[in-house]
C-alpha cells in the first residue's frame, strides 16, 4: 500500500485536510513552495510554549546553518519525544509566530518528522506583513468565529478583551448540564476560575473533549447565558484547550 501512496509511505498516514495536507503535496514536489506561504497566515500550528513563561515563549531549535528556527506542529502526533513538563502545546496562528519571532528567526514545521518544512527568516518577514487567512483551529473543519478570532487576537496580545466581550453577547456556545435538560432539569457545569467558580463554555462541540462525559451539551448565546445567569458570574471560554479565555463578570 505504501508504494501506491507516496504520502501514507512519507508520513505514515493520510495528512490532516488543510495546511498539512499542502505541506505534503510540497514535500512530494507536486506544488511550489511558495503556495505554503498565504494558507501559513492564518493556519494555526502546535507551538510548545514555556509553561513558567509569560506570553508566548516557543520551543526554538537551531537548524543545520545555525539558524534560529521556531519548533512548530501541524498535529500533536508529529510532536514526538519534544513535549516535556516544561512545555505545553498551544495553538497559534501561523502568522502570529511569525510576527513574534524576532528578526533573523525562522520556523520549522514538523521538526523529525514529515512532512516537514523551514521558513527562512526572510520568508518569516514577508509572513509579518500579509494579512491572515481566517482558518480553522481542527484542520479541515470551519472557519473561525466572529468570537474566536478576537480571542485569537486578544490572546496574542494583538486585540483587547472588550472586543472578545462583544462578540460573545451574540456568539452561539455549548455549555454542558450535569443533569438531562430533555427531562427539563437543567443544572449548568461549573469549574475553578481565577476568582472562585467560572461558567464552562466552549465557541463548538469539539472542544468539549475531555468533559462532555460530565454531561449533556446545550447551546445558548452568550446573551441568554448571562440573562439565564442573572447574578453576575464569570465564564471561561473553551476552557482546557490553547484557546482559552476568562471572562470577568458581566457590568450590572
């Protein structure tokens, strides 16, 4: 089977719909290189960010001409043997590495493993100045939110978080009930926030893995939480995932 599939013989498996997908058409030389560089933009990638550290703080590797190069991942099993407990993985845009790496750094996708690919650190400058493409977090699955996006932003320190608070008032949620609401019980999953017990809610249902055996998912916008709510009450958003944010509680 290998032999009459290049990519599951390079890889191992079928790539991820999406960024990796491309990354393996390239490794191929099926397409340029240079079709990797607008999808990069907004493709989001596995960075392994200093746990003690404040921000982003990547794992940086030194290439073979002794380069500086960001260490990134198009899906967690390309990670191997690098993931440690000094470092978690975190979700990042690829265009938000490149406008954090300093000059004169690079990026390596897929480090040891394929398929894989280094941005020289002039390719990571032009990186800097395109506007990114709006993508997915799960490869090959919907774009971004209106609320998702500002998290993204807000979270790499590029946004604020008054802008999150709007587009949560219309953003639609999962929330999860400990209790069946079919049978007309509702009784919404809390968890430990910054400031005592925070509303768990994810922007989809994917997002919920881990905790959706705690319960049954139901979706409401972030309005009718708060009017459902009624004290104030802090919420965070996809809670447990690179995504994550906290939401003070709503002004009287």
């Amino acid at each position: 089977m290998n032999e009459a599939n290049p990519v599951i013989a390079m890889m191992g498996r079928l790539p991820e719909p999406g960024f990796e997908a491309t990354l393996a058409a390239i490794r191929l030389g099926m397409v340029p290189a240079e079709v990797a560089m607008r999808p990069l933009t907004g493709w989001p990638l596995i960075v392994l960010d200093d746990v003690d550290a404040p921000g982003i703080a990547p794992l940086l590797l030194e290439g073979e001409d002794g380069a500086v190069l960001v260490a990134a991942f198009t899906s967690p099993d390309r990670i191997g043997a690098r993931a440690d407990a000094t470092r978690r993985p975190r979700l990042v845009a690829g265009g938000l590495i490149a406008r954090g790496a300093k000059p004169g750094v690079g990026i390596w996708i897929n480090p040891g493993s394929e398929p894989s690919m280094i941005v020289a650190p002039d390719h990571v400058a032009q990186l800097r100045g395109m506007t990114p493409e709006i993508v997915a977090h799960t490869p090959g699955s919907r774009p971004l939110t209106p609320l998702e996006t500002a998290i993204e932003a807000a979270n790499a320190g590029l946004g604020d978080r008054e802008a999150v608070a709007r587009e949560f008032l219309d953003a639609e949620l999962t929330v999860l009930s400990t209790t069946d609401p079919a049978a007309g019980d509702l009784t919404l999953l809390f968890g430990a926030g910054p400031a005592g017990d925070t509303l768990l809610a994810w922007t989809g249902p994917a997002w919920t893995h881990g905790v959706r055996e705690r319960g049954w998912g139901v979706r409401y916008t972030g309005r009718d939480l708060y009017a459902f709510l009624g004290a104030p009450t802090s919420i965070t958003i996809n809670a447990g995932t690179g995504g994550q944010f906290h939401l003070a509680p709503a002004p009287a």
